[in-house]
C-alpha cells in the first residue's frame, strides 16, 4: 500500500469509529485546553514520519479533546452537526482541492454554487436573483452584506466609498436592536463605521425589537442609515416583527439587513414560516448552514438582494484572472477559497425540500419536547415562549443555574451553555443537530433532573 492509501484508509476507519462512538462519549470533552497543549506541544519535528502514522498518532492525542457537537446531544451555543451527505461531500470536496475562487478555476465548484444557492433562495422564501454568495459563517456573512449596506447608503448620499474610503464621508447610522448577535457590531467595526454609529433599540420580553421604538430612533435623526433586524435570537429563538418593522424603515430610505443565522431557516418549514412574514422585503440577509442545515464548518450565507451592490464592492478586475460569467470571488471578501457549495449542494439533493421542511419542523419538536421535560422539575423554570429551537432555562437563584449547568457537563450526557437573560443566569438548550431523538432529550431530561438534584 502507498502511502496515501494507507493514510486515507486509516483516516476512514478512525471516523467511522468517531462517529460509531459518538453516543457513548461524553459530550463534553474530558480533556482541558491545557491537557491538550500538553499532550500535542512537541518541538517541531526534524524529520517526516508516514502519513498514516501522523494521522493515527494524532487522532489517538486530541480524542479527549473533542467535543461531540455531531452528536445528537451537544445543545450548546447554536451548532449544528453534520447530515451524512454533507460529510461525504464535504470528504470529496478536501479530496478534489477545488479552489472556488473563479469558475474557470473550477467550473464545477462555480457551478455546484450557482444551483445551491438557486435553491437556497427558493427554501427560504428570498428573491430569486438575489446574489449569494458562500462565506465562512454569520459572522462574514453580515460582514459581507453590511459591505454591500455601506456602499449603498453612502452611494444614495452621493458619497462613491469604494473611491473615497470613510474618511470625510457623511456619518452612517447603524440601528441595531438591543438583542442582535455580537457579529453585528463587530461587522460595523471591520467596516470602520465604530461601535458609536451603533444606535441601540429597546426590545420586548422574548429578544424582539419594539417597532414603537425603532420608529421613534429612526425619527430622531437622518442620513444614511441601515438597520440590522434579527431572525432567530440566540436565547429565545424569537424574531423580529419584520411586517411592522420593514416599512417603517422603508419610509426612511435606509437599507434592512437581516441576521438569521439560524432563525432564516424557519422559512423551509409551514408550521414556523409565519415567523417570518415580511422578511423577504429587505435588502440583505445573513444565514449559516452549519448551523440548521448540518453542513460541516465552515459554511454561511451572504445574501443581498440587487447584484450591483455586491459587485460595487467585491468586484475584481485583474488582467490574470480569466473573466468568466459571475466569478464566485466577486461575491464575497475570500480569494482563493473552499468549495462550499458541494456539501451544501448534496445535503439539499439528499433531503429534498421535504426533508429540509421535516429537518427544522423536528428540530423545533424536539425543543418543545425538551422545554415541557424542563417545566415539571421542581426550580426549574423555561424563560422564553419556545417558538423555534432554543429553549431557555434557569433553575433557581444564579448560582444555582450556574450549579446545574456545571454538574450537567460534568455528567457527560449532554451539554446546555451559561448566559445572562436579563441580567439573570440562565442555560441555553439549542436543538440544532439533525441526529437529536426522541430518546435524546428523555436521556438529556433525565440528567437534567439529576443535576437539579445533586
Ligand atoms: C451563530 C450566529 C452568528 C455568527 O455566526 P458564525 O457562524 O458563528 O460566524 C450571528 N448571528 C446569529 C444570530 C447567530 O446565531
């Protein structure tokens, strides 16, 4: 055996087993930041050693280590895990070492993006036409369409910021609401528009920005302006209004950017798609598919309704560069990049739009499962109406939550992440992975219940 088909063997075994092995493990890794450095925290080798070795060696030291987010009991953060298809594919897509960059670079590569994200639009209920183009995750997809944003708004005050830059430009206001993801001001920062452009708008109780408010920020003052609505807060899961907002903030002219990392995702489903009325009249809109669609990292969504202003910022024109029909790398910040679009590509193929609508309608089951599993227990308390996949949880005074929380990782059998909710404790539940059972959240509940208890 050569040594690439003994590494590539290897490497296929040790997944299966990682994955055969994934309900058994702790969901929480065993190993420390700092037992890990220990253990992979050699000199630099001097000489090669055979490929499979590497990679045997390797999958033995970081085991510990891994955290088990394919699994169906990791509810953590908002990850979601990984469909088949889109593992498989995403194997060939290392494999094949497309460079995504230029279709004639890859014609395949090009083309596998331009049907995936015909697609896309079509499930999310977006406007055919919309430019998409395939980014790392939420966090360079708002970049991405805030780019496009920028540009626009400072464009309609007959300011060319492609040209001139920021300095000496009118001032941009960016209307946020109070709960939108940190990326959302991080973006604004990338985009040298400062955390002070940011103009915070109150929220209801579920995470939600108050159109009253919102009305009233925008009426107090003028110039270009984007607003950054949300679908799908991190806490709660709930959405902003986007029939009472978007024309709102129509009569102003400003740009509506939309983040719904995983809340867009709601569209794909008749029970959840009402939760996003309206959504589809802004001007851009910011999804992952690591996230609900269980595409492996790294995969988001950068979506922006009228081509030009993607092209007003991302376009290239290098004489090396063979100009090709719609170059993927003149829709998004990357270069040479990933070939994203074939995992995307196949986990859609695999699922179907039926398997995509059951996708999200299970997920959201399974947290309405668990969030009716968490009521009962005594000092257990559900702090959001669960109209989507997160479930929000405390279990008495702060230190308590944070106490559960704890022993709850400790225990191994699934895992919840610590937050604040207005200004309370709190553990998040985010039903993400594709692979959650019915007898995952009994299992998960039954932990829970322990925790309380200990
Ligand atoms: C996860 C998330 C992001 C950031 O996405 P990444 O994929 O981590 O870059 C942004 N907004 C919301 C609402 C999210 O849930």
């Amino acid at each position: 055996m050569d040594d690439r088909t003994a590494a590539l063997r290897r490497a296929h075994e040790l997944a299966q087993g990682f994955l055969d092995g994934l309900n058994d493990r702790p969901v929480w890794p065993r190993a420390a930041y700092g037992d890990m450095l220990a253990a992979l925290d050699t000199p630099l080798p001097e000489n090669p050693t055979p490929a499979e070795d590497v990679v045997g060696a390797l999958a033995e030291q970081v085991d510990d280590g891994l955290v088990a987010i394919p699994g169906g009991r990791f509810f953590g953060f908002v990850n979601g895990a990984t469909h088949p298809a889109a593992l498989a594919a995403d194997w060939l897509t290392s494999t094949w070492d497309q460079n995504a960059g230029l279709a004639s670079m890859s014609p395949a590569a090009a083309a596998a993006e331009t049907v995936a994200g015909r697609w896309l639009l079509e499930l999310l209920g977006l406007p055919a036409g919309s430019s998409v183009g395939f980014v790392t995750g939420g966090m360079m997809a708002n970049f991405s369409c805030l780019a496009s944003a920028r540009h626009s708004v400072l464009a309609a005050a007959g300011w060319d910021v492609a040209e001139h830059g920021l300095a000496g430009a009118p001032p941009v206001r960016v209307v946020v609401g109070e709960h939108r993801h940190d990326t959302i001001d991080r973006a604004a920062r990338l985009l040298g528009l400062g955390s002070r452009s940011l103009l915070t708008v109150p929220a209801d109780g579920q995470g939600r920005i108050r159109p009253d408010a919102l009305a009233e920020t925008l009426d107090g003052g003028s110039g270009p302006t984007i607003v950054c609505l949300q679908a799908g807060e991190v806490h709660t899961g709930d959405f902003d209004p986007f029939t009472e907002t978007i024309p709102i903030v129509r009569r102003h002219d400003a740009w509506v950017h939309v983040d719904g990392a995983f809340g867009l995702w709601a569209a794909a489903s008749p029970a959840t798609r009402h939760l996003l009325a309206g959504v589809a009249d802004a001007d851009s809109w910011a999804t992952d598919a690591h996230k609900t669609l269980n595409v492996p990292y790294d995969s988001g969504l950068a979506i922006v309704r009228d081509k030009a202003d993607v092209q007003a910022v991302f376009g290239v024109r290098a004489d090396y560069l063979i100009a090709a029909v719609e170059d993927p790398l003149e829709r998004t910040p990357e270069f040479s990049r990933r070939a994203r679009g074939f995992p995307i590509l196949a986990v859609l193929r695999s699922l179907g739009r039926s398997g995509v609508e059951e996708l999200v309608a299970r997920l959201c089951a399974r947290a309405t499962q668990m969030a009716e599993g968490i009521a009962p227990i005594l000092g257990a308390e559900v702090l959001n109406d669960v109209v989507f996949t997160q479930v929000l949880t405390a279990f008495g005074d702060d230190d308590t939550t944070r106490a559960v929380g704890q022993r709850l990782l400790a225990d191994g059998t699934a895992v919840f992440t610590p937050s604040v909710w207005a200004g309370r404790a709190v553990q998040r539940c985010s039903v993400s992975s594709w692979a959650t059972t019915r007898e995952d959240v009994e299992k998960t509940l039954t932990a829970v219940r322990r925790a309380v208890s200990a």
